[in-house]
C-alpha cells in the first residue's frame, strides 16, 4: 500500500481498508484468549501501514488531484444516487460472502473459504470507502463527484465476482450432482454481467501503444540527461494515446510533478506557461508543437521539440478574417476558460472565458461570434459578453433557438487589443441534465468568431 502511493493513491488506500477489514474479521473468528492480541498486533500494522501511506510525498499531490472533478463517464450510472445504489448492492453481496465464510470455516477452514473471505472484506472496504466519499462529498463539500465516481472500476468489478461466487457457492452446496445445480450458471452469470458492467463511455486507448511511448521516452530521459533546473520535460501530442497517455508518459517516463502543467496535459488543456517546460516529446506532425525550426533530435518513433521555441512562434491571436475556435496554439495562449478543441469548435468551462486578440484593422467594427448554447426543456442557459469591458450584451439559448449567432459591436476607438469577456451563470454539466456521464460545467458551445 505504501509503495502504490507513489503510482496512485485509489488502490493504496483500497488495499490498507481491505487489511483493517481482515483484521477485524480475524478478531471475531478468533477464540477469545488470542483475540486481544491479535487485534492490537493486526490494527498496529494496518495503522503503521497508513501512516506510510500518508508521509509518503505523494500522498499531498494526490490528495490535491482528488479535489479537481476530473471526466469520468460512465454508461449506466451518472449520478450520486447511482454510485450510492451500487455501493449498497456491493457491500450486501460481499456480506454474503462473509456470511458464506463464516459458517464454512466454523466446521472445516479451506481456502475455498479464504477466498470468500478476502474477496468479501475488499467488496465490503470499497463499497464502504465510496460511501464515506459521497457523505462527505454532498455532507462537508469534500473533494469532488470524481472522487466518488472513480470507485466505479472496483465496485462494477465486485458486482461481477460477488453474483458469481455466490451462485456457485450455494449452488455447491445444494447440489447433489456435481453437474447439476444453480451453480452450472455461475459461467452464464459471468458472462452476462462482464458485459452489462462496461460502465466506462470514454474511448478506447491501446494500452501497447502508451506502452510503447512510455518505453521511447524513459530511454530518451537516460540519454538526454537531466532537463535544466527547474523545468522538466513533457510528452505532449503524441499522437493514438489521448491527453491521458500523454499525462502517464510525462509522470511515470519523465518525472514531471502530478500538478501544474502535467494536470493541464491530462485535462487536454494547453499548458501556458513555458518557462517549466525544457522539451516536448510528441508525434512527428502533431499541432501546434512539432515546428521544423524548433526540432532538436528524436526519441525512437516521437520528435523532440524545445519548448521554448515552440511557444515563441505562438504569435498573439489577430482579430482579422475569421478565428476558428478547433485551433491549437495562439488561441490557447489568448484563451482561457474553454474545453480543448473537438472537430468542430470548443465549449465554455466553468463560469466566465476569456479571449485576447491584436487589433490588426481599427476600421473593423463588428464581430460575428457563431454559438450554440447546453440546454435542455427545464434549462435555458445565457451568455454575458463584454468587449473591452465596455457595452455587456447578455444572449440567452433554450429549445427553441438553442443556436445564436451574436453580433458584437467593437469600440471605435485606437485600441491595439480587443479582450473578449464571457460570463456564463447557468452553466450545468451534461451529467446533472442526464444527457451522459460529463461532469465538466459547460453553457456555450463556439464554432468561430468573424471580423468585418
């Protein structure tokens, strides 16, 4: 438990709740002449055991992490209740187990019972875990609904294994032939609810492929030497392994902290500030960042690019023609407050944006913003804009016209910038209107915006 601090904290703590469960199991099996000393030696362990967990350095940053509601989406279940109902359904079914267990080892202890035993106390510690998180998530504000949701791998795995255990065991135990009996359908059983319990909606990454990155860029790591003090190198548009690949490759290959930039990389947001950034490892052609001028060897299949370079040919946005907002690069650097870019645009994140532009043409005097807001029959969604701080215009999206096109009128005066301020107080996330499993806060969905 200790040692996976330092890859992630989930199964750390997982583990060292499953231990103090045993521990309590072994005290209420034991007889009572070693019960006290048992326990005490048991609950010293599972409590030095957790103290290791908590000194260890990683423990802060991923404390922190927990606190940033990350994306996880998930096809049957996208709300507290949801997560709440499982926890319930996987905690009795591990009593069960429990239950099963107790009455085999009280005649003749196997492992056939140990089994029962331990799967049941690891169902019993995360369905307990994923409840503690929700009480103190909708109780105290704790943490965030990813803290909670991201039990979901172990409990759907719980749910498979306690159903089938338990069929099997009691089948066993009514069955006057072996080949027959309800626990023949414990197969079934498996293979019914493996495919029912695919919760997760996100896309599929092939792990060999990350593998492969992860390989390429700890050999570069060996070679290149340390990266200049105070900055680290960061694996960023390497292309088939998604913004999630890229973060495992940075952390686990590259040594970069779990905060700060390599968070944005996991977000798929731009990391804007270069000063921390020494290299980019990325794909050959990956945009914005592989730059033939910028280029400073390679790293097995991926380019390496200096960052500093790269960031220095980001020019400042131009507010002349039209500025489509699927662009990397000089819209990330004069963004903030959007979601990286999808095919055809990008959503508002969170309650206010923010776009900068160099006024190349004074002449320009109107701004042509293409729009579409998140809305559904009970939630309408509006959009404060201010240009310079000056003259707001409040746009409002429902059912009926959840698609604007909003005319800004641009000050007609000398200034060199036009600085683009969104205000969105009804953003919601898909989630909370039970459209998916996104928990992100989103309000306006931007396609380009055009100057004439």
């Amino acid at each position: 438990g200790a040692l996976l601090t330092s890859v992630h904290l989930l199964p750390a703590v997982e583990l060292i709740g499953t231990l103090g469960a045993l521990v309590l199991l072994g005290a209420l099996s034991d007889s009572r002449e070693k019960r006290t000393w048992r326990f005490i030696a048991g609950a010293g362990i599972a409590l030095f055991s957790l103290g290791l967990i908590v000194v260890n350095p990683d423990f802060l940053a991923m404390y922190r992490l927990s606190s940033n509601n990350g994306l996880m989406a998930l096809k049957y279940i996208d709300s507290v209740r949801g997560m709440a109902v499982l926890s319930i359904a996987v905690a009795l079914l591990s009593l069960g187990l429990i239950a099963l267990w107790w009455r085999k080892q009280r005649t003749a202890p196997s492992y056939e019972g140990l089994l029962l035993k331990y799967f049941g106390a690891f169902g019993l510690t995360v369905a307990g875990l994923c409840v503690i998180q929700i009480l103190l998530y909708v109780g105290f504000s704790k943490g965030s609904e990813y803290a909670y949701f991201k039990y979901a791998n172990a409990l759907q795995s719980m749910l498979v294994l306690d159903v089938v255990l338990l069929i099997a065991q009691l089948g066993k135990d009514h069955a006057t032939d072996s080949n027959r009996g309800p626990s023949v359908f414990a197969p079934s059983a498996l293979a019914l609810l493996a495919c029912a319990c695919v919760f997760s909606k996100a896309d599929f990454v092939f792990t060999e492929k990350i593998v492969a990155a992860e390989r390429e860029a700890r050999a570069f790591a060996k070679s290149a030497g340390q990266p200049a003090p105070g900055t680290h190198d960061f694996a960023i548009g390497i292309a088939e392994i998604g913004s999630f690949g890229n973060y495992l490759v940075s952390r686990f290959s590259l040594g970069t902290p779990a905060l700060g930039d390599a968070y944005d990389i996991l977000l798929g947001s731009y990391p804007k500030d270069a000063t921390r950034i020494n290299r980019i490892l990325g794909s050959s052609g990956s945009l914005p960042w592989d730059i033939a001028k910028c280029r400073r060897g390679v790293a097995g299949s991926m380019v390496v690019v200096d960052a500093a370079c790269a960031y220095g040919e980001f020019t400042m946005l131009k507010c002349i023609d039209t500025i489509e907002f699927t662009s990397r690069g000089a819209f990330d650097k004069a963004g903030s407050g959007f979601t990286a870019p999808d095919s055809n645009g990008r959503w508002s994140e969170g309650m206010q944006a923010t776009l900068i532009c160099d006024r190349v043409d004074p002449t320009t005097r109107v701004a042509y913003l293409d729009t579409a807001g998140l809305v559904s029959d009970t939630h309408p969604q509006h959009m404060t804009v201010w240009v310079n701080d000056k003259n707001p215009q409040t746009i409002e999206y429902s059912t009926k016209s959840p698609a604007r096109t909003v005319e800004l009128a641009l000050p007609a005066d000398d200034s060199s910038q036009l600085t683009f301020r969104f205000e969105f107080p009804d953003a919601i996330s898909p989630a909370e209107l039970g459209m998916n499993g996104d928990q992100r806060k989103l309000a306006v969905f931007m396609y380009r915006m055009r100057f004439e």
